[in-house]
C-alpha cells in the first residue's frame, strides 16, 4: 500500500523508488500484485506517463487510512506512541473565535493525549482527512466527498457587513437587488462562507463586484471599515464592531445564510478517545448567547 500511495503521488514508478529507496522493478511488482489481488486496473500509460485509474483513486483514499492506522499501530506496539496525537484541522472563521479555547480546554482535561492544529478552508481540510493527514475536522462548509462523515455541532449565522459610514448604514430593509454591483470583499476560493454566499447570489441572479480577496478577519474588517467595501460573514467574528457600533449589519429574513459548524471525519478512521472529547467539548460549548444579546438583525428582503 505504500508503494501504491507513492506511485500515486509522484506519478512515477522511478520517483516511487527512489522515495522508499527500493529497486523500480520491485515498485513494478508491487502494483501489479495489488492489480491482480483486486481483479482491477490502478494505472493507465500515455506518452510514458501514468495516470491514476477511478479503481486507483478510490483505492488511493482507502489506502492512505489503512497505511497512517497501521503505522499508529506500530508506533503504540512498540511503545513509542503510547500517548495518543489527534491532528485537528480547523477553518479560518471557527480558528479565530474557537480553536484558542477548544485547545485550551483539551489539554486541561486530556493531558495524556498531544494535540496537533491546522487551519485552512473548507476544501483544504477536506483533502488533508482524505489523505489521512488530520484525525478531525471542524468546518463552516458542507465537505463533498462521500468518503467523510459529518456532524453538525455549533449553530452560526452569517451577516451582511457594513461601515456605519456605508450609505446602506442608514436603512432598516434591504432588498436583495440593492447589491447588484456593489464592492465585496470575500473570502478566498474553497472557503465555506463563500460557497454559501454565493449560491444565494446566484439563487437570485445577482452579480456582485469582487474588490478583494482574503482569508484572514483583519483583512476583512479593515477592507470594511476602511475601504468601504461590503462583506458576507460570520457574526462571530465582529462582535466587538457590531457592539461598539462601527459595523452595521443584516441578516437574511428567510434564513438563508444560517448554517453549523460541523464535525468531520473518515467514514473508516477508528473513533478514538481524543476525538471523542473533541465532540463533547464542542457539544458542551454556548451556541445561541451571542444571538440573543445582539437581537434585532435586519433582513436582506427579496
């Protein structure tokens, strides 16, 4: 298996080889072992290079789990990997207003176990749990693969931004066709408040103007504030604006922009004790406060 995961990820039989210090006709073997057992085609070879097969990519992802539990396994046996790591991959929205105090509380109460964090988008902490390189993820987005379990864990809402200097800061409605046009900020490719945006965007046959793109909350809040640009995000992450008064906000009248942090993981990956507590946690954690306080959110009427 972990000579296929190497041919698959260098595209070559040589390069594999080379990897894992083994003779090519050894990686030669090997596949085609793997091909026989299988009764199924991994590779194909254009032009001398070669092409992962639909059986190769879903082998690809069975086998990256199969290959990180084994050498877990090994690594426990042999008693170097008697505390257990959990590698939690985490979103840039739920990183900048929960990861601080998800591993804050973890470490209190599970000192035994290390605790390893990533943050990235959606789609990028969908192909690391693919790719067997992070134990849990918590997103803001829906994963697409079928090959992940997801759990919805925390209530959010999204709002529509803006300075209290923007000339949208004086109304109490909005219609949705009054941001045809207008200066967006947004979030990068592959994020999942994007992707939600926009499909209401395009649900009403709106075009926006994209100013800017960026992935971290300063940058967004500054482009807000500064800029004059509008902007689709998690309330969560201007509560102090929104409080002081320097951000005005709206939300959708028919919900549509409401949505949950999820819980995601492999459907094969083995449920251990860390991730368990990571689920607790995340179910034990306030989830409506926030709302309630700062009640009174316009609609975005269409």
């Amino acid at each position: 298996m972990k000579i296929f995961i190497a041919v698959a990820d260098t595209g070559k039989m040589s390069q594999a080889a080379e990897q894992l210090y083994i003779s090519q006709p050894t990686v030669s073997q090997a596949i085609r072992e793997l091909e026989e057992h299988y009764h199924v085609q991994l590779f194909e070879r254009y032009a001398k290079k070669l092409y992962i097969t639909e059986a190769g990519r879903h082998l690809l992802g069975l086998a990256r789990v199969a290959v990180e539990q084994f050498d877990r396994l090994e690594e426990e046996m042999s008693g170097e990997g008697m505390k257990e790591r959990l590698k939690v991959g985490v979103t840039r929205t739920v990183g900048s207003f929960l990861l601080s105090r998800l591993l804050q509380d973890f470490r209190k109460s599970c000192p035994q176990t290390e605790i390893y964090a990533y943050v990235g988008n959606t789609r990028m902490l969908e192909e690391r749990l693919l790719n067997a390189e992070l134990d849990l993820g918590i997103v803001e987005g829906r994963v697409k693969s079928p090959e992940l379990v997801s759990i919805p864990m925390i209530e959010d809402v999204l709002v529509l931004a803006c300075a209290r200097t923007h000339p949208f800061a004086e109304k109490e409605v909005l219609d949705v066709r009054d941001l045809e046009g207008l200066d967006f900020v947004m979030r990068e490719e592959g994020s999942g408040t994007r992707a939600l945006f926009e499909e209401y965007l395009d649900k009403n046959k709106i075009s926006i103007h994209i100013r800017m793109e960026a992935s971290e909350i300063d940058v967004i809040r500054n482009a807000i504030l500064e800029n004059g640009c509008l902007a689709v995000v998690s309330s969560r992450l201007l509560e102090k604006e929104i409080r002081s008064g320097e951000v005005k906000i709206f939300d959708s009248r028919e919900h549509a922009w409401n949505r949950s942090f999820s819980l995601v993981y492999h459907k094969n990956k083995r449920f251990t004790e860390g991730m368990q507590y990571v689920k607790e946690l995340l179910q034990n954690y306030d989830t409506g406060e926030y709302l309630e306080e700062n009640a009174g959110y316009i609609a975005v009427r269409e």
